[in-house]
C-alpha cells in the first residue's frame, strides 16, 4: 500500500451489526458472555461481550425488525 504523509485515509472496518439478543451464555473458554443475535436481515451473529452494546430504547423504536 502506497500511502503518502498527508493523504486522506478512512478506516477499514464492517458497518456495526445490529439486532435483537436471542440468546446469552457464558462461555468458560473466553471467561465471559457471548450474546447470539439476529439482524433485521433474519441474519445471526455471535459476539463477545466486549463487542457490543446497548441500543438506547428511542433508537430501537426506529429500527425494523427491533423487538418491542
């Protein structure tokens, strides 16, 4: 990669995931939570606790396929 001193760079990184906690278990290996969810997509994702957080309530409101 060719990048010079004073070139406009952006990260590199996937849009965050959001969606509904289905499931939470403790994963003894990790010594922590796991938090299993599923997108407005029906897609699901896993994550680590450390990987997430809380959605504030007036934003799930607006977000399809949010549960109520």
């Amino acid at each position: 990669m060719n990048i010079k001193v004073g070139d406009t760079v952006r990260q590199i990184m996937p849009a965050p995931v959001q969606g509904v906690v289905t499931r939470k278990t403790f994963d003894d290996k990790r010594d922590g939570f796991q938090y299993f969810l599923t997108d407005a997509a029906g897609e699901e994702h896993t994550f680590d606790e450390g990987e997430v957080e809380l959605v504030p309530a007036a934003e799930t409101r607006a977000t399809p396929g949010a549960a109520a």
